[in-house]
C-alpha cells in the first residue's frame, strides 16, 4: 500500500507516541492525510534512489583540524552514487570564531551518535557512514574504504512534479526492528566564507551540501510509502535542495543504521 500525504503524511504508521506534537502540527500547517488517491502530475525530475551510503561529515569553522576534512568530503558532494551532507557544530564558537553554519540541532544530531557509538565526547572533523560507522573526517582513506564496506537496502526516490511539488518514494524491505523514522535534511549546496578570527583565521573555506534545517516527515514500517512536499519548502527556507534519510532511533534517542536515502538539488537553487 503506498500512502500519499502532502508534506506531511498521517495515519497508522505516524503516531503522537513517535512524534510529540505531531497532530498539533499537521492542524497549524493545514496538513491532512490523503489515502491512497494519487493528485500528481507528470514527473521533470528525479534523483533516482542509487544511493550506495550516507556520508555525514560534522565540522566547524573554528576547528583547525577541519579544512582537509572539508576538502576531502567536497569529492562526495559531487559523487551520484554517496549521499553527503556536512553538519556544522557550535561547540568550538568559543575560541574566537563563530561558526556561520553552525546549529544547536546538528550539535545533538552528533550528540546522539555519540550515544550510539558509547563515546567518551565528540569531536571534529568526525565522519559518520550510514549511521553505523564513524572515523576521523580528515582520513580519506578510511572514508572510502568505509563507503565501500557499507551498503544501504532500501530504494528510495524523489521526484520533482510539474507543479513543483517533490514526491519522495520509498521501497519495501525488511521489516525493521527500531522505528525507523524518514527524515529530511534541507542544505546548501555550496558557499564560501572568509574567516577571520580563530584557528583558520585568513582562510576562505568553501563548505558543500551544509545542513541548515531538519524535519521528521514520516515513520517506515518496511511497506513501500509516498510522502509529498510542498514546493513552497525550499523557497521558504532559502536552500539549495533536500536529502531524505531512512533512520532507526532507539529508545535512549540514540541513532541507528540509515536504510536508505535520495537527494534533491534544484538546478537553479532559490535565494543563493
């Protein structure tokens, strides 16, 4: 059964016990589950769901350490086949410099891995493949052979209609153990910023595919699920694109293994 919901969808699958709040929100934003009548138009774009891995890269503009972990993740921003997303963190603002792209919620993303992980603290550069494995972003070498080793096993799609809207498809699979929750991550896809203070102060670092914004939109029960998005989303939030993640979270809000996974760049980014 494929269920259709404008950007946020409702039913069985979505309960307030998963996301507090969520009947509050679907009644602010106007939102309501639609069944399984399909109101799309014809398709003009799409990434196709061949995504092989999930490459998360937290960094920030005050960690001297982070520029060569930067470069090395910009080589994934482009590839088609790794879903790259770079997280900024704000816990290094006090040595000088504020990061610009950095968020409280990226900071307890990396948090709850650190849970995952049973770490002592975290750390940047700190690259984290499909939510399972994690190595210092700074080593290339242990970044590929970890986007290697770990495939995703969900296919996930999304498509751009004629009227805008995005359509995000998700495939069957194995029914999973955890909630697995669908999450989606707005960025930008590229921007430079002169530092001028802190560690890297004199350096102008092109940072790629920076998350600026998070959004739950849906749960995953191993049954294939349409989730639409309004168009009006990425003009709103003055981004670049989206990326969907298919993610376990467990009780103590630890983070899983990521599923599955698909992108969505306009060709001409809003507001940049």
């Amino acid at each position: 059964m494929i269920l259709h919901a404008p950007f946020y969808g409702t039913g069985s699958w979505l309960t307030g016990e998963h996301l507090p709040g969520w009947r509050s929100i679907c009644a602010v934003l106007g939102l309501a589950f639609t069944g399984c009548i399909s109101m799309q138009g014809p398709a003009k774009a799409q990434d196709s769901g061949k995504k092989t891995a999930v490459l998360e890269l937290y960094t920030s503009q005050g960690c001297k350490s982070c520029p060569k972990a930067d470069q090395n993740f910009a080589k994934y921003a482009d590839d088609p086949n790794v879903l790259a997303l770079s997280f900024h963190v704000n816990y290094w603002d006090y040595m000088g410099w504020r990061d610009t792209l950095a968020t409280q919620e990226n900071t307890d993303r990396q948090n709850a891995y650190r849970n995952s992980f049973n770490a002592r603290m975290i750390y940047t550069p700190q690259a984290i493949i499909n939510g399972t494995t994690e190595v210092n972003g700074r080593d290339s070498e242990a970044v590929q052979a970890q986007i290697a080793a770990n495939k995703l096993d969900v296919p996930v799609s999304i498509t751009q209609l004629d009227d805008g809207r995005l359509s995000i498809d998700i495939g069957a699979g194995k029914k999973p153990e955890a909630p697995v929750h669908v999450v989606l991550f707005y960025f930008r896809d590229s921007v430079t910023i002169p530092i001028t203070e802190g560690e890297n102060a004199g350096e102008a670092v092109t940072y790629r595919n920076t998350v600026r914004d998070t959004n739950t939109i849906g749960m995953w029960d191993g049954k294939p699920l349409k989730i639409e998005i309004p168009a009006s989303e990425l003009k709103r939030k003055d981004v670049s694109g989206c990326a969907v993640v298919l993610q376990e979270t467990r009780d103590d809000n630890s983070l899983g293994p990521i599923h599955g996974a698909a992108m969505f760049k306009q060709k001409k980014p809003i507001g940049l």
